[in-house]
C-alpha cells in the first residue's frame, strides 16, 4: 500500500488561481505562489490529503511552453517559495505532485536557442525532432522542426536523444532534492515513447519510495499505460464523460458500461488499474456548467468518490463555479480565486459542504480504496454497487430521476447500514436490504456494527433554485477577481490566450464527447510508408490489423481507435506492439 492509494487530490492551475499575467516578462520574481498557501487548510478541511499543482516552472505563456525547468515561474516567485510551500502542505498532510511537461519545450529553451544561434553547428540539433535547415516556419527560423499539435511554439523534445533523456531525468532528481515533491503528473503521456516513459518510472523508483508517476491520457487501452514497468496511473477521460453525459442523458448503462470496462481492463482486481477520476480540470468546462439539471452535481459526485480509482477536484469546482470555453478561450476555466471570498465555504456553500463529507467519508473507509466491485442494480434512472474490502462491505446509490425510489439490495452485511451522507440506519433483512435514495442524490451505506465507521450527517438543501445557484455561483468566480483587493490582477490580465492546453490537447474534451459514428470507408494500410508519414486513417487500420493478430476486435476496442484521432499519439500506439 501506498500513499497514493488513498489519495483524495486537489488539483490547481497556478497561474490561473493567483492571477498572473498571460506571458511571461522574465522579470523580478513576483511571490503569488505565496498566496496559495492559505489555500491549504481549505484543501485538507474539504477532505483532500493530496494536491496536483501545475505547469509551475519558466515559461513564456500559459505554463506548457517551458523555458527552463530548473526554476520556478518569474510570475509565481522563486525556488525558495515553491520550497516553503511544499513544506507547508507536507506539515499538513497534502502530498504533492507537479506537471511534468517533457514532451516538449518552448522556443526560449536554451537548447532550442542555441539551435536559432549556430544551426548546423548546434550540438543541440539532435535535441528536437526532425529539425529541418532547408525549410522554414512563421517564425523566419530558417529551419522547421516537429511540434505538438500544430503549435511551434511547441518543440517536440528528441525522446530518443541520450542527452534528452538524461537532462529531463536529472530534472526529476532536482525537484526531489531541491523541493521534495511526491510524484509527477507527465503532460501529454499519450504521445510520449514508451521507453521514454520506462527510463522516467526507473528514476521515480530511485528518488523517492512510493514516488507516484501519473500521465495524461485520453484514448486508448490504459493498461498500455498502467503497468509495473510504466506508470502508476493516466487521467481517466473515459469516466469523466461517461459521468457527466450519463446524467444529462438519464442513462446510467453508459456510466455502469465504462466502470465495467475500465474494470475489466484491470483484470478484475480492485489493484488492477487505478486511474486518476476526475469530473472537470483546467482543459475542460466545469462540471456545474456541463450538468443540464444541476441538482445531478450531487450523484456525479458521489460517484466520483466511490467508483474504483482515485479522485480529484479541481480548485473552485467544490464552490460550484461556473466555466465555459469562451471564444477558443480557457481563461474561464482558470480563475483568480481569492482565499479570503471562500473562507467559511464548508459552512455556508452548499456544495463545498458536501464535497469535504465526500472526502472524510472517502479517507474514513478503506473499502473505497482497496474494494472490489460488484454491480448490484443498474436501469437508466438507478445504479448501486458494492465494495468489499477486508470484512467492510460499502454499498452506494445513486438516483438521477426527480423522485425519490427504494431498492431493494442484496447485501453482505448481516447487521444494519448507515447512511454515511444522511444517518439513517436500515436494517439487513433475510440477506436483503431496502434502501430508499432521493431524488437526484445518493447515499454511501456503511455497515453499523463496525468500530472504524464514523458518520456525521450532512444536512444539505437539496432541491435549491438552479437559477438562482447559478447566478450567484457565476457572481464568485467573477467577484474573485473585481473586489478582493487585487487591482494588480485585473490590470495584468491580457486579452487573449491564443494557444491554451486544451488547444495543446487538440481539443481533447471535444474529441471524447462525440466520438465519429459515421461509417469507415475501407483503408489499406501502405507498406512503402513509415508511420509517420501516414495518414490518421491508415495509422487506425495499421493499429487494427496489429490488434487483430492477438484476437477478435471487440465493438469496444474498435471505438477506441477510432475516436483517437491524433496523429502523434497513434503513431506512438502503433509502435508499441511488439
């Protein structure tokens, strides 16, 4: 067992939350990072013993774009303040990983400016890939090279390079040393090469025991990820649609199949596949503006917190803030917040209120962690399962219609279940129990007779007006940033943000919403091309006919290829059969 397998995370984007401005001066430190660290007695009030902070290092822009991997951000302070905030949260018992963006770097890394100052010359001209002298970009370089996602300003690192692969590994090694961090979340995993990724979980298993290696995955068989010699765990964009979607659309046979599925992938066991759950991050809308009926933020939730895997909340998302991509724009996803408008929030807001009993109910039952799962009830509008771990039997229920509904439930308790959430005690009858679930909320039912069950009733308001929730949740995300004294925040806060890390993520979230459903023409996969000079088609054919040769092609894994449609990530798909 590891920290992480009880982990509860809290997610920032940094540069959002402190409001700094959107490119980078390389001026005098300004010390916002030192504004968060009020931040964390909130993180651990609201049941969260783990925090992913990132991009945090030099950077010309929105944080993906680095300079220099060595020192923290000009915007957000100095190594010495990222040093004390670490410090702190360790003091309070927040562990702490970092974005790791080793894809690629931006055009003011010294590698990639010794390569504008000497070209043939450079002894960094192998660091990035295909760097072309006969060709040239919008930037007049004289030269062209790989990228990521179509953005220059994005240089795809060499993974192939020995130097690369050093200089990046031995940055790992100084932010142990210099900061002592707990683990890394890798940027853009999908595309990186996987003996890359083998030669980074080697120096995550020197520095540090129980040194946490997660990657941002979209598409794909995650256990191609998820493996001893790999990483711990990917982003599971598979259940973050499935969750909100299956709401809106009173469809929990979608939510049930993915949890299936994903389960499936992890051979059965509850240690098998343990990704990073999470209902809304710094690349898609929140999950308040995503919920047609926002009464439904309570089932998503319970959900969340429950399912197998390890769940996060992404900062301001507990006070249900609102969020939407606005004129190819992700500046609303990533708000100033001001620590002092919050204060109190698990008092007074609905939702913060809920989301801390989430996390201590979370924290409080090992069954939600190492459990098994067992689906128990499933129809569109009603869904229970159990977890089972060590003699703790955990049965959760979840109800998406406007009425409240009573299950009748195997269970494998003999005694009585308390609701965690309402603390009401139902008694097992005849190995069955009747539970009664209101409408458009759930409940996570806790065996009565056992001595580590602590429940403290949560009394919520939950048929609120959505309206009127809506408006004033719409007026905090906005007040952050007009009226708690930060004049300095709103006067450095351009205009625009034309390459965020959604458009990184060549619309990630947009992908995975409407996969194509249109019919496949049929495609020949060339032999007298590499791939990757295929085509996105040829390259899903050439993954297909590799699966093919292992077995049947499942309904499941033929979507799958099909959805991905990213060029880069395909290719590194492709080359990973053996």
């Amino acid at each position: 067992m590891a920290w992480y397998d009880e982990a509860v995370f809290y997610h920032i984007y940094p540069l959002g939350m402190t409001g700094a401005p959107k490119q980078n001066a390389y001026g005098e430190p300004e010390h916002r990072l030192n504004t968060l660290i009020p931040w964390i007695s909130h993180i651990k009030e609201i049941g969260c013993n783990a925090l992913y902070i990132g991009p945090l290092f030099e950077s010309v822009g929105h944080g993906y774009e680095t300079t220099d991997y060595k020192k923290l951000d000009s915007r957000l302070g100095t190594n010495e303040d990222l040093t004390n905030f670490v410090t702190e949260c360790h003091k309070q018992g927040i562990r702490v990983i970092l974005d790791g963006v080793f894809n690629h770097t931006g055009r003011d890394f010294f590698a990639f400016q010794d390569i504008k100052k000497n070209r043939e010359n450079s002894p960094y001209k192998d660091w990035y890939c295909n760097v072309n002298f006969w060709g040239n970009n919008e930037y007049n370089d004289g030269f062209t090279y790989d990228n990521w996602g179509g953005y220059n300003l994005l240089a795809k690192l060499n993974q192939h390079n020995p130097a690369v692969k050093e200089h990046i590994c031995d940055a790992i090694r100084f932010w142990v040393s210099e900061f002592d961090i707990d683990g890394i979340r890798l940027d853009a995993a999908d595309v990186l090469d996987f003996n890359y990724m083998q030669a980074l979980r080697q120096v995550a298993n020197e520095v540090k025991p129980d040194f946490w290696l997660m990657g941002e995955v979209i598409h794909g068989d995650y256990i191609r990820w998820v493996n001893e010699g790999t990483l711990h765990s990917v982003t599971n964009y598979h259940l973050h649609k499935a969750l909100y979607s299956g709401h809106n659309d009173h469809n929990y046979f979608e939510i049930a199949h993915t949890v299936k599925r994903l389960y499936e992938m992890g051979g059965n066991r509850p240690d098998g596949l343990k990704l990073y759950n999470f209902v809304d991050n710094h690349d898609v809308e929140r999950i308040y503006t995503k919920l047609n009926n926002k009464q439904h933020f309570f089932p998503t939730h319970i959900l969340m917190y429950t399912l197998p895997g390890v769940p996060s909340i992404y900062y301001g998302s507990e006070f249900g803030i609102e969020g939407r991509k606005e004129r190819n724009s992700d500046d609303s996803l990533r708000p100033a917040l001001s620590y002092a408008y919050y204060q109190g929030a698990v008092e007074t807001n609905n939702y913060t209120k809920f989301i801390a009993a989430l996390g201590k109910i979370r924290q409080a039952t090992k069954a939600l962690s190492y459990g098994d799962y067992k689906q128990l009830h499933l129809t569109n509008q009603q869904y229970a399962f159990s977890r089972n771990y060590n003699g703790q039997s955990v049965i959760v229920t979840v109800n998406n219609a406007d009425n409240d509904v009573t299950l009748n439930l195997p269970a494998s308790n003999t005694g009585e279940y308390v609701g965690a959430l309402s603390g009401v005690k139902v008694a097992v009858n005849g190995g069955f129990v009747s539970l009664n679930i209101k409408g458009n909320y759930g409940e996570i039912w806790l065996p009565a007779d056992r001595k580590d069950v602590h429940v403290e009733p949560v009394e919520l308001t939950i048929a609120e007006s959505k309206t009127a929730e809506t408006e004033s949740t719409v007026m905090n995300a906005t007040k952050d940033i007009t009226e708690e004294n930060v004049p300095e925040i709103a006067n450095n806060m351009p205009a625009s943000d034309n390459v965020s890390e959604l458009e990184e993520n060549a619309q990630a979230e947009n992908i995975v919403e409407t996969p194509s459903d249109k019919p496949q023409k049929p495609v020949t996969v060339p032999q007298n091309k590499s791939y990757e000079e295929m085509t996105i088609e040829e390259l899903q054919e050439a993954i297909l006919e590799k699966m093919r040769k292992n077995g049947p092609i499942t309904d499941q894994m033929l979507k799958d290829v099909r959805e991905n449609v990213y060029h880069n990530s395909l290719v590194t798909w492709v080359k990973s059969f053996n």
